[in-house]
C-alpha cells in the first residue's frame, strides 16, 4: 500500500493520493476524491504477478505513475483514468 499527501499534488489533473491491491484488483484513490479500480490481469506483467507482488505497488512521479519493483511495471495514473489499458 502506498500513499501521498494530498498537499504535495499541485497539477490540476488528478494524481493518486494512495494506491492498494484486493483480490487482485488494483485502486487508486485521486486527489479529486475518486477511486478508480482495474483487474491486475489487464496489464500482462501484472497478470501473472504473485498476490506478493501485487501488494508492493508504490506511487511515483508524486502520484502520477505507479511502480511494481519486483516486477519491473510502471504504469501511468493518467493512462488509468483514461481506460488506456494493455490488455482487452
């Protein structure tokens, strides 16, 4: 589970202010108050990552990109609002 304050955000397009993993699904919540929600199994690295794994997303880029280590993934918060996803 990662997070950031809410005051360290100072783009007025959404960032994620905390990011966690349940049942595989992973959620981010915005800075504009949203919480948005993918399947792990969109992204193919993701797809085959442990529940471990999955659990030790990070936030990057002050909230605008998400980062598995492990797994070497980066993923993109903006691409995330914008349903630009690796796998149908």
């Amino acid at each position: 589970m990662s997070s950031i304050s809410p005051e360290t955000i100072s783009s007025s397009e959404p960032a994620t202010i905390h990011a966690w993993v349940e049942n595989r699904m992973v959620f981010v919540e915005l800075t504009d108050k949203r919480i948005l929600g993918f399947p792990a199994s969109r992204f193919t690295r993701l797809k085959v990552a442990t529940d471990e794994q999955l659990s030790k997303v990070e936030l990057r880029l002050d909230g605008f990109a998400l980062r598995w280590e492990e797994i070497d993934e980066d993923i993109t918060v903006p691409g995330v609002v914008a349903g630009n996803f690796e796998l149908p």
